[in-house]
C-alpha cells in the first residue's frame, strides 16, 4: 500500500500535468484566435471586396478579441489553480520529509529568478496578471 509521501507526490505531479496541460492549450488557443484574425483582416484589406463588408470583418474582429480575452482569463485562473494545488501537495511533502528541504530549494529557485528576470516578475499585463 502506498504511503503518505508517495500519494502526495503522485497528486502533486497530477495537477502539475494538468497546469501544463492547460498552458498548452491557451497557446493553441491563442494561434487559432491570430490565425482568424489574420484571414479576416486579409479578406478585408482585398481592393475588391462586397460592400460594407468592412464593417462585418471588424465586428468578427471585436469578437474574436473579446473571446480571447476572457479565454485567456479563464486560462489563467485554471492555470493559477492548479499552481495552488500542486504548491499546496509540495508543502505537505516538505512537512513529512524533513531530511529535504523543499521550501529551501523553492526559495533559492525564486531568489536566482528575482535575480535574473526581477524586472519582468510579478508585473501585471493589462490588469490582469
């Protein structure tokens, strides 16, 4: 029968799978919404083209913009959510194995990054972030 430590490493693996997979997913997303923005800008910018047919092709536009924009948040949250879980299973594994300092190792991680990319972390995109 499998222990504590191995349960919770199997569900923190669960949900960081999941997080990927959730990741990968808004960027097919993402390549789809451009790609349709794209052909509907192309047929729009045609010199011969029906009439008002620019008017259709923004409002597509708007649309496919606002339909990007609150993917890309219900992304994030689920993105954000299984962090939590997956961070959450990591702590109770530093808690049953003392000889490993997990936190220690997430801390140097963090301070290397900040170090790194500090300019770039925990900024907002538009709000939303």
């Amino acid at each position: 029968m499998a222990d504590d430590k191995d349960v919770l490493l199997e569900l923190f693996k669960q949900y960081m799978d999941q997080r990927a997979r959730f990741l990968d997913q808004r960027s097919n997303t993402t390549n789809i919404t451009l790609i349709l923005a794209a052909a509907i800008i192309g047929f729009t910018a045609t010199e011969q083209r029906p009439a008002g047919i620019g008017i259709v092709g923004g409002g597509f536009l708007v649309a496919i913009g606002l339909f990007g924009v609150f993917w890309s948040i219900k992304y994030h949250e689920r993105v954000a959510f299984h962090l939590r879980r997956a961070s959450g299973y990591r702590d109770k594994l530093d808690e049953l194995i003392p000889n490993i300092d997990l936190k220690a190792i997430k801390e140097a991680a963090d301070q290397a990054t900040e170090k790194r990319w500090g300019a770039f972390i925990e900024r907002p995109c538009g709000g939303f972030g």
